[in-house]
C-alpha cells in the first residue's frame, strides 16, 4: 500500500456492505410481511342452454321410382321361324284374343296338307279292311272260310284303325302348328315393348311383346337395407307423382325383392297402389313417403355434442350451484342441426349449447339472459 493512504478496516467494510444490502430489500421485506391481498375469483362464464324435452322421433323416409304394372308378360311364339308383320308397337292398347304378330306360315300349311292326306288314305285302308272283316265274318258262320282267315281279317281291321287315329292325332298337331304361327293376347293390356321386327328368324320362346296386363300398378322403389329394418310392417305409403305432387295415390308393400342388387346393394320395393289415377301412367316419376317407427327421444342442438372418452357427452348444468358436469349420452340419430338422444339425461335438465368447449367440470356458469 502507498504511503499517505490509511487502512481500512475490514470489519467496517463489511458493515457498510450489509447496509447497502438491507437498504435495497428493505421495501420488499416489508411488503411480504405485510397484510396479503385477495384473490378475486374469475366471473361465470357466459353460456347458452337449453331445457331438456322428450318429443316422438319418428321421421319420413321419402324415395324415388317408378309405376310399373305388377302383372307383365313377355309374349313369344311356340315355334321358331320368320317374323311375318307385328301389328302392334309399343304404347298401344290390345284386347284379348287380338294378334299381335304372325310367323310366314309356308311350312306349316304343308305340314297340315300332308297330314290331312296321311288321313284320307289311313280311313281309305280302314274301310277296305272293315268290308274285308264282315265278309270273313259272315262266311265263318256259313262255314266256307277258316278260322285263320277270320282272324287275320279281324287284325288287319284294327291295323287299319289304328293307322286313322295315328293320323287324326298328327292332322291336329299340323293344325295346332299352324295356329301357333299366330301370336294373340290372352289379356287385355298395353305393349310395353317389342322384341322382333318384321323379317327376322325368332326362336320358339323368343319374347316378341312385352304386354303389360291390366291387372293394377305398382309404384317400384331401391330401397336401403338400413330403412328396411327401421321400417314398420304393413303400413300405408303415399306416392305421388314428381312433376306433379298433386296427383297421389296409397298403397302398401306387395313384394320386396329376397336379394340385394349387386351394384347399389339396395333391395327392389314393390307398392301395390290402391286406385290409382290415370295420369299416374306406366314408367312415371313418382316420390314414396314413409312414416318410419316412431319412439320417445330428447333432441338438443348439435353445439350442444362434444366428446368425453371417445364417447358423444353433454354439459349439464345444476341450478342450484351454476356449475356444470360432463355428461355421456346415447346418440339414437344426427343431423347437422338436432341431435336425438335416448339416454343420458332426463327430461327438465338444461343442457349448455354454446361455450361448451372453453368448460370444465365444476365450473360456474351464467345462462345468457338470466342476471349475473
């Protein structure tokens, strides 16, 4: 150390330190030891609800299709050959009895020729046999013939007779061949579609007409697997036509298809219609209303839904304390805008429907509307 400069102690030196200390923290330590100040409890957070309702849930179920007749047949002719004309076309109306299509009949006219020749000369051989037998008849009882003779007679008569009925029955297959060379409608209907057109070689069961029989009308619709099982048994189904809502008609299901359509997986519904009008034609647009099942459940807003282990939960608030629980619910259907629910909670109980994602449980709450 340089002369001229006095030590400082070192006992002093740190006295002066602590007091530099204490006069820094000094207002802090006194704060803390002070009077603590209290903590304000955060607002109810503002929600809007709603209160709980049990309506019925059933709904309708609408479809489309089409009017189709329910008794159609595909008419086709017996026999092979050349379509000759076809008198009918699609749309028109036929009677019973009325023909609606004829074979070049050259084959079986000569066919029906030869029988009926085969005919003439089989009778022809059985009346010389028959005149043949009486003659050996009446010479036995005389005794100038032998029993051998008569006998052969005897067999070349019923020979002879059994030639005629052998042709008889080949006349009547010529005839009925011929007869098949024109096809006839054995109902009144309309043609709903043609098969063959004059000049072409048609097989025996070759659809010629498609005949629409007047026998009723179905409204025909692909239906889901899924509304079938909801759906209710024998119930009454409107239809009505899609240009023209108007026009309706009832009907109730006849028949539904056993198998599902490879493609769209829906089942073939067959309405039977009950009187329908007569400008409800056949191939017409038309809309299937049904009523499903209905059952007692609670619908709330969709906001209302969120989640709680991996289950659709609700927020329900207590009246008496303003707090709110998280709450599993059974989810029977949804939509974008209602949701319905058949458990979980109970008729009367309010539901939050806005704010349910910034809640937690046992927080408190203010309804929208009601005074803080």
């Amino acid at each position: 150390m340089p002369r001229g400069m006095k030590r400082t102690p070192r006992r002093r030196q740190g006295l002066f330190g602590w007091g530099r200390v204490l006069v820094c923290f000094g207002p802090a330590l006194l704060a803390a030891c002070g009077p603590a100040e209290e903590v304000r409890a955060p607002d109810p957070r503002p929600v809007r609800t709603v209160t709980v309702a049990k309506r019925e849930a059933g709904e309708s179920v609408v479809l489309t299709g089409s009017v189709a007749a329910q008794d159609v047949a595909a008419l086709g002719f017996r026999i092979g050959g050349r379509v000759k004309e076809r008198p009918v076309n699609v749309g028109d109306r036929v009677r019973p009895g009325q023909v609606i299509a004829r074979l070049e009949p050259q084959n079986e006219t000569n066919a029906l020729r030869s029988a009926q020749a085969g005919l003439a000369a089989a009778q022809a051989q059985l009346t010389q046999a028959r005149n043949h037998f009486e003659r050996q008849e009446t010479l036995l009882a005389q005794g100038w013939t032998t029993r051998a003779l008569f006998d052969q007679a005897q067999k070349e008569r019923d020979t002879a007779q059994a030639r005629v009925d052998s042709a008889e029955a080949q006349l009547k297959s010529a005839n009925d061949l011929l007869d098949f060379t024109e096809l006839v409608a054995d109902a009144e209907g309309i043609v709903t579609a043609v098969g063959a057109e004059p000049g072409e070689v048609v097989q025996a069961g070759q659809a010629i007409v498609r005949l629409a029989r007047q026998g009723g009308r179905d409204a025909v619709f692909d239906v889901p697997a899924q509304v079938l099982r909801a759906a209710p048994g024998n119930t009454v189904i409107t239809v009505s036509l899609t240009d023209d809502p108007g026009v309706t008609a009832t009907g109730r299901v006849r028949e539904i298809a056993p198998q599902a359509d490879p493609v769209t997986r829906t089942f073939e519904v067959k309405v039977g219609l009950s009187e329908p009008p007569e400008t409800m034609r056949l191939g017409a647009t038309v809309t299937g209303r049904l009523r499903m099942d209905a059952q007692p459940v609670m619908e709330i807003p969709a906001t209302a839904l969120t989640r709680s282990d991996r289950q659709p939960a609700v927020w329900v608030v207590d009246p008496a304390s303003s707090t709110v629980a998280l709450r599993n619910v059974d989810v029977v259907r949804f939509d974008p805008a209602k949701v319905a629910v058949a458990g979980g909670i109970d008729v009367g109980e309010i539901v939050v429907t806005a704010g349910v994602q910034a809640l937690h449980p046992g927080q408190k709450v203010r309804l929208i509307g009601a005074r803080p």
